[in-house]
C-alpha cells in the first residue's frame, strides 16, 4: 500500500502534535518544584526584629502574581532619601529560589496615600504609585495590623 503525500503530511503533523502534548504532559508531571516563592511577611509586635509569614505564593501555584509582582518591584522609581527613620515597614516580601535555596530579594514596604515606599536593599529606596501600590495589596492578600 502506498501512501500519498496528503496521508504522509497528516501522519507526520500528527506525530509532531503527539509528540509535543506527550512533553507538555511529560513536564507539568516531572516539574512540579517551584523555581519562585514569594513569602509575605510582618514584623511580630511581641518579640521585636523577628518576622511572621502569613502567605507564600510560588510560580507553580500562581506565576501571573510572581511575573507581575517583580513587574512593580523592577519597574519602580529609584529616589535619593533615606526612610530608616519611618519605623516599622507594613509588609515584608521576600522573592526565594527554592532550588538554589537561596533569597533574591528581601523587600521592606511602607503604604502610604500616594502609593507606596519601598526598601530594596541597604542604600537602594523607590516608590510605586497609587494603583501599583493597590494591585500589590491585592496580589500579596495584605493584612493591615
């Protein structure tokens, strides 16, 4: 029996199609390790300098939270002034890799009316607007003490 090039054509495209869901499958099975968390966290009102995490959100649960989330975090306005003086930050945000067991960024935020003030690192202060500081609110579940 010979095969014309139409059955050929659709034998090979169903083939590829096979072949591509058996990996998507193959993959969403195997990798279920996230490469991502988010921990929220809030300063302990009763035993001072340590940190309650109340919410952890990683890319397997929920990547669009994680992707939007850095999104704000690298898309925010550097500024010049030192905020240590404005006491305990609202929320603590610390993006890990669980595989490298290792912390990308620990955050110190301050909400405030205009949006919010964010400490990225030691000598490193931005700011987020009003609307980005409400998606942030609601991405991270943000509990007002």
């Amino acid at each position: 029996m010979k095969l014309g090039k139409k059955h050929k054509l659709i034998i090979i495209m169903g083939l590829s199609i096979l072949v591509f869901f058996g990996g998507l499958l193959t993959g969403k099975i195997i990798y279920k390790v996230p490469t991502r968390e988010i921990l929220v966290g809030y300063d302990n009102l009763e035993n001072d300098g340590q940190i309650v995490f109340r919410n952890k959100i990683t890319d397997v649960d929920d990547q669009w939270t994680i992707d939007n989330l850095q999104q704000i975090l690298l898309t925010s306005k550097q500024i010049e002034f030192d905020y240590l003086t404005r006491g305990k930050p609202d929320v603590h945000i610390l993006i890990n890799s669980p595989k490298t067991f290792g912390t990308l960024t620990h955050s110190e935020i301050w909400f405030n009316e205009e949006g919010a003030l964010i400490k990225m690192s030691k000598e490193d202060y931005r700011t987020i607007n009003k609307g980005n500081s409400d998606s942030l609110k609601k991405m991270i579940d943000y509990k007002s003490s």
